[in-house]
C-alpha cells in the first residue's frame, strides 16, 4: 500500500525516472530513507563521449555500474605521432559524500561535475562527468606520459546522440 501511495505521488515528478522510482521505493523500506544531493542518476546504461580535431580523436565509452563505480573504455588517437591506445577499467567515486568538482566548458561557465578515478599503480586517469546534464566528460591523466599518444583531454569530450557506433 505505501509503496503504491509513493509510486503515484513520484511518478507526478516529471524529471523522476522510473530506475529513480525504484530506488526510491526501495530505499523507503530502509531505515534511511534521504534522496541524495549528488548522485548521478541515469536514464541509460552507456554513453558514448568523443572529442575530434585535425590532430587527435578521443572517445570514451561509459557504462554505470552504479552512483560510485564506472566501467571504462578510452581511446585516444593521435594522427601526426601515428598512434592508438586504449585504456580501459572500472573508475571509482572515491568521494561520493563531498562536493562536486567545477569544470568550464569552453565559453567559460562553470559547471558542477563528479570525478572518478582509475588507478594503476602511479598512473591515474581522473574522468570528470557533468553532474547534472551528463553531456560533458573531462580527463586527466598522470603517469601515462611515457606513451606518444595524449590521455589528457584536449577539449571537452561531449556525448554523442547516437550511441549506435559500438566498439
């Protein structure tokens, strides 16, 4: 009876998602029953980034695991060094409870983002998604440097309408 009562009063929310719905639902069965300030919640399983000049394509495909894990796949190429690479693994919000980054997109505003990090021994790419629009990602990379091809995204990678071009 309560959760019909809550999933007719949710569902009159025009930005609530029927997987928010359910997390919801089952969250009120819990003892803590908050919704959380900065979680990311999605409508699909993968989105699909790219960012292309004459110089370098990057593209990241991103799979939510849930609101602190990701499953990774970046490739960058680079067409004057003649190089390809991947780099791919699951990223985690180490700090799901702090406050988001700010990244700026390319005319300057701000915009509030979640990073997650993957790490392999001293190599860090650090993937920074837009918290609410999800259409913007942001990479950093340290200790990758030793390859020709550029980890570090050169501009913002924006999310592709088609996620049909599948690896």
């Amino acid at each position: 009876m309560i959760r019909l009562i809550l999933f007719l009063s949710l569902s009159g929310c025009g930005n609530i998602t029927t997987r928010e719905m359910e997390k919801i639902i089952i969250d009120s069965n819990s003892e803590k029953s908050e919704m959380p300030t900065n979680k990311i919640y999605y409508q699909e399983k993968e989105y699909y980034y790219q960012f292309q000049n004459d110089t370098v394509f990057q593209e990241i495909k991103i799979d939510f695991l849930d609101n602190n894990r990701i499953d990774f796949k970046y490739v960058t190429k680079n067409n004057i060094k003649q190089c390809v690479d991947t780099i791919q693994g699951v990223a985690l919000n180490k700090h799901p409870d702090s406050d988001p980054e700010l990244d700026n997109d390319e005319e300057g505003f701000g915009y509030p983002s979640i990073e997650y990090l993957y790490e392999k021994g001293e190599k860090v790419l650090a993937i920074r998604i837009a918290m609410k629009t999800k259409d913007k990602v942001v990479i950093n990379a340290s200790g990758f440097e030793v390859s020709n091809c550029q980890y570090i995204s050169i501009g913002i990678l924006r999310k592709r309408n088609n996620n049909n071009n599948k690896w």
